[in-house]
C-alpha cells in the first residue's frame, strides 16, 4: 500500500513491526514502506550464516519474552521522533531457522537516501541491542550457546 499525497494528521509512518515463528517475505517489508514522497528505501536484512565465531553452526533457534513487540514499537517510534521518516517496517522471525533463512528484515522509507540509511541503521542497530529475542546456537561440534539482544 502507497501513501499518496503529503502528510496527514492520521499519517502513521509505522507500517509493519512483527515477531512470527513463519518465514520472512522481503517483499511484504519492501511494499510496506512504499511512500510517493520517499526518494530513498533501505533494507536491511538478517540472515543465518553458517559460522560464528570461528565455529560451524549446525542449527539456530530464536526465541522472545512477550514484550518483545512492544519493545519494537518503542524503539521504531523513537526512530521516527529522530529522522524525518515517511514509513517503518521490521520484522523478526522466532522459532528453528536454517542456515540462509532471513531472521529480521527492516525497511525505511524517507525523502532522501542518507535520512533512510542513517534511520534504518539506527533501527536495527537498537533492535538488536534492546528487543529481548534470544539466539540459541548449536554448532557441528556439538557444544551449545544462548546469546542475549544486543548480540543476535
């Protein structure tokens, strides 16, 4: 869905925030952020590598304490206090993921290319450090480790 025309009253630049245990579309995100007034979009997105730390990862698992929403709602409306955004979109993916499956995806849409990379980096750099979503990690070893927000 487009914005079209200029900013009104009911103009809420927050268009998508989600935690789902389904796979990611990257093209849900993308659309969601569309704006006829954006002259710039940027999209991150988190995939599963294969290693981390030196080591092989053999299987990945995400999880989260229920405020997690919420949390991602508090940072994306300070987001939007800070740059001047046309539209917001982030979504994390919680449950078993495989190697090269998009764990988060955040899109920001505003009138030019710098307000959208700067934004979007504060998005997913606050995301990552302040949402409570665990990482659980199995690697081919066979050793084991849960990593905090902030290290996902």
């Amino acid at each position: 869905m487009r914005n079209h025309g200029g900013m009104s009253e009911n103009h809420d630049p927050i268009r998508l925030l989600a935690i789902r245990e389904t796979p990611l579309s990257l093209d849900e995100v993308y659309e969601a952020v569309g704006d006829d007034a954006a002259g710039g979009t940027t999209v991150f997105v988190g995939t599963v590598r294969d290693h981390d730390g030196g080591k092989s990862v053999a299987a990945l698992e995400y999880s989260c304490h229920p405020t997690a929403e919420q949390e991602m709602r508090r940072i994306a409306e300070k987001v939007v206090a800070d740059f001047p955004v046309r539209a917001l979109a982030a979504v994390h993916r919680i449950g078993r993921l495989e190697i090269t499956d998009k764990a988060v995806i955040v899109a920001v849409s505003c009138a030019h290319r710098g307000e959208a990379f700067a934004a979007a980096r504060r998005l997913i750099d606050d995301l990552k450090h302040e949402v409570p979503i665990w990482k659980h990690q199995v690697f081919s070893d066979g050793e084991e480790e849960w990593v905090g927000a902030g290290s996902c």
